[in-house]
C-alpha cells in the first residue's frame, strides 16, 4: 500500500486524506477493537496506555452543574450556611456568656455575723450589713450593658466574614464545574483527533508523527479535566463542610447561562443595566456600616461606662454593724444589763481613690479614639481598592460577552465549515476549536474574579450590594 501511495497524484492524494478524515468524524466513537474484535472498557487512569488508541466514548461529565430545582442558588446556601453551620452556632452561643455580665453586675456586698466576747465582762451578738451606694449598681449595669452589645457587634462581624466565605466558595464551585465542562469538551475533542489521526495513518495519509502529537495532545486534555474535576469536588466539599453537611455529600448549584443566550441573566453576573454607586458614596456607606467601626466605637463607650464605674467607686461601700450587748458589772457575776448598740465602719478615699484605674482608661481612651481613626483610614483604602477591582473585573467580563466570546464563536463556526469545503487543514480546525475553548475558560476566570471583587467591596463597606 506505501508503494501504491508513493505513485498517487497529488490530487488524489488530497481527495483520499478528505475523505478518510471526514468518514472518521462521522464514526461513532465508540469503536470495537482491532486486536480482540470487542469494546474496551472506558479508559481509567490505571489502565491507560499513552500510545493506544481510545477505544471507546469517555466517560460523561458528571460536573454536578444543574438547572433544576434541586439546584440551590447563592441566597439559599448562605442561609443553609448561616443557619446550620456549626462555625456560627459556637459565635451565636457566645452572647449567652455575655449576658451573665448582668447577673454579676447585681451582685451586692454579702451581709455577716458580728461577735465581739470580753469574758466575764461584755458580749456583743450582732449583724454586719454592707449598704452599698445605688450609683454603684448603676454603674455596673451601664458597664454590662455596653459589653453585651460590642458582643453582639462582634457576633455579627464574624457572621459577615463568615458569608463572605461563603460565597467565595460558591462561585468557586460553580466556576469550578464550568471549567470541567469545557475541559470536557477539550478531551472530547482530543478523542476524536486520536481516532481520526489513526484511521488516517492506517489508510496512509499521515505519517506517524501527527498520529503521536495527537495522542500527547489527547494525553494533556485528559490531565487537565481529571485536575479540573479534583477542582471542582474539593470546591464541592468546602462548601458542604460550611453549610454543615458532610463533605461527600451531594451538592448541586446553578450554573451560568448559555453565552450565546443574550436574554439569560444569573446572579453571578454583572448587571450592565445599573451603574454602582461612586467610590466617594461607597467610602461613606463604609464608615457608616462597617462592623468594626461600630465595634471600635462601642469599645470606646464601654471605656467611658469603666470610668464612670471607677469614679462611682471612690467612695468606699459602708458597713454597719448592729445588734445586743450584755454586759456583766464586776465582781464577777455581779448584776448583767443587756443593751443594743451600733457601730459603723466608712474608709475615707485618702491613700486610694481609683486613681490607676482613672489613668488607665483615661489613657485607654485615648488610644481607642486613635484606633478608630486609623481602621477609617484603612476602611477607606480597603473600598478604593475592591471599587476599582469590581470596575476592572466588570469591564472584562463585558469585553467577554460583547465582543471576544462572539467573535471567537465566529471564528470556529468559519473554520468548521471552511474544514467541511476542503478549504483548510484538520490542525487549523482543532487550533480553532482549542482557542474557542481557552477564551471560554479566560471568561470563566473572569467571572470568579468579578464575584471575589464584588465580594471584596461588600466585605469592605459591611452591606450587600443591590
């Protein structure tokens, strides 16, 4: 047959490669074997050979990407997340602890028993009661009041940093089973240039190397979804592990639209219809909304509530002491008389009148108010950086849809029918369709880059952006 070959016009030649590549295209691909005359098992990673031909249709996607509705979307896995997650049932339990500071705050100085015994002379039997001032109670309860709410602050910032990872790993997962989609279709694709590759070379139209090249090419696809695939499940178990669920369990989330469909919209996507606020607005939204200036404010009045607590306890508790005296009159036993009596005990506030603890938070407040001027400026730089990082992010995903996802789709949809008419080469095909699905993987990045910005500048100025 290579002797026949080597004497066939070059037209012929072309004639025979066409043909051959097409009837190869149109075979189904699942073929049975030359050697055994049956179908192989789908290939795995211990039985795969790198210079065999794959014998059979690989195995489906089983990407976990729905449209049902089984599927959940963004909202309900945060809420399944903040509600059943035992992260947030240990930061919820925590405010629990933070009410028993009104319990200690009403705690008041125990009462006693005073027993003053001069034998053969005088006995005292009485009571001892502390009689503390009211402002000092208040003054407790003022104090209990401000450190249960810079808890229940505290509380609901790490439940926002906890939805902001939630929604991380989201988009993660859902990008994540995306890309093991077009990888999919990348080894799908590998497939059938293996097989066409060797129906050519066994019909002597290819020399041996396009065969090899095709294989490493099939080889290098089939790496890449077996990675996207161990992608995607990790992703698949984080979030399950956040929402409470065991990490193998079954998870299955709404994946993006269709690009071609322009009418679909999703809520990972940007909305080009509305415009955000400025960065100046968001900044201001930021210092109004962010948990940690409410937190660090709320330290500062929980500061003042301690100073007044110190100066309302200059002033020394009193003890009174009262009771019944029975005194002998000597010589012993001579004539007994029995009397009440009282007696009071007041320290005077001369040596010690709280002045460490009125330096100390005195001194405290002053580097609270400081600290609260240096997470503003912090703040402020957190939400220019995420702002412009959202605008970038947005932009290319709207160069994406607009202009590089069509054309790449048009490319492809030239060269396949250019291929069809004989009018170019299977490598430029395959170089099309593989640049067809590199763009559509580029776009998936970019829409997991536009959600971690998003999630970036919600994170920065502590509310949900519309």
């Amino acid at each position: 047959m290579i002797k026949y070959f080597a004497v066939m016009s070059p037209l012929k030649k072309s004639a025979s490669f066409i043909a051959t590549i097409l009837l190869a295209l149109s075979m189904p691909t699942t073929v049975q074997a030359q050697s055994t005359g049956a179908t192989s098992a789908p290939p795995s990673a211990s039985q795969f050979i790198p210079f065999s031909v794959p014998t059979t249709k690989m195995q489906p996607v089983s990407a976990g990407v729905s449209t049902d509705d089984a599927a959940i979307n963004l909202n309900q896995s945060l809420d399944k997340s903040l509600t059943q997650s035992p992260r947030m049932a240990g930061v919820r339990a925590s405010l629990g602890i933070a009410r028993s500071a009104y319990a200690q705050a009403t705690v008041m100085p125990n009462p006693g028993f005073y027993i003053s015994n001069t034998y053969h002379n005088s006995y005292f039997f009485g009571a001892s009661i502390p009689v503390e001032p009211p402002w000092k109670l208040c003054f407790r309860l003022l104090v209990a009041k401000r450190q249960v709410e810079q808890v229940r602050l505290d509380i609901l910032r790490n439940m926002w940093l906890f939805r902001g990872e939630v929604r991380r790993r989201y988009a993660e997962l859902v990008i994540a089973e995306e890309l093991v989609r077009e990888r999919a279709k990348l080894r799908d694709l590998a497939d059938r240039i293996v097989s066409s590759s060797a129906v050519a070379f066994d019909s002597g139209n290819v020399p041996n190397l396009d065969v090899r090249r095709a294989k490493l090419a099939f080889i290098q696809a089939k790496m890449d979804f077996r990675q996207a695939e161990i992608q995607a499940s990790q992703a698949r178990e984080q979030l399950n592990i956040l929402m409470g669920e065991e990490a193998g369990a079954t998870l299955s989330v709404k994946g993006l639209p269709d690009i071609n469909d322009a009418k679909a919209t999703s809520e990972l996507l940007p909305n080009f219809k509305k415009q955000y606020p400025s960065r100046l607005k968001l900044t201001e939204t930021a210092l109004t909304n962010r948990l940690e200036l409410k937190i660090a404010r709320q330290a500062i009045a929980v500061n003042k509530a301690n100073k007044l607590n110190t100066v309302g306890n200059i002033l020394p508790t009193p003890r009174f002491v009262v009771g019944k005296a029975l005194e002998v009159n000597p010589p012993y036993p001579g004539p007994s008389q029995h009397i009440g009596f009282f007696q009071a005990y007041i320290d005077a506030p001369v040596f010690n009148f709280q002045q460490g603890d009125l330096a100390k938070f005195k001194a405290t407040g002053q580097q609270l108010e400081l600290d609260l001027k240096s997470q503003e400026n912090q703040i402020a730089a957190q939400v220019s950086l995420a702002y412009h990082k959202m605008v970038a992010a947005r932009e290319r995903i709207h160069d994406f849809i607009s202009e590089a996802l069509p054309e790449s789709e048009a490319v492809t949809l030239i060269s396949k029918h250019g291929y069809d008419l004989g009018q170019i080469d299977l490598n430029t095909l395959l170089d099309t369709q593989r640049a067809n699905i590199q763009m559509k993987t580029q776009y998936y990045d970019a829409v997991l880059n536009y959600q971690l910005a998003v999630n970036d500048l919600e994170q920065s100025i502590g509310i949900i952006l519309d």
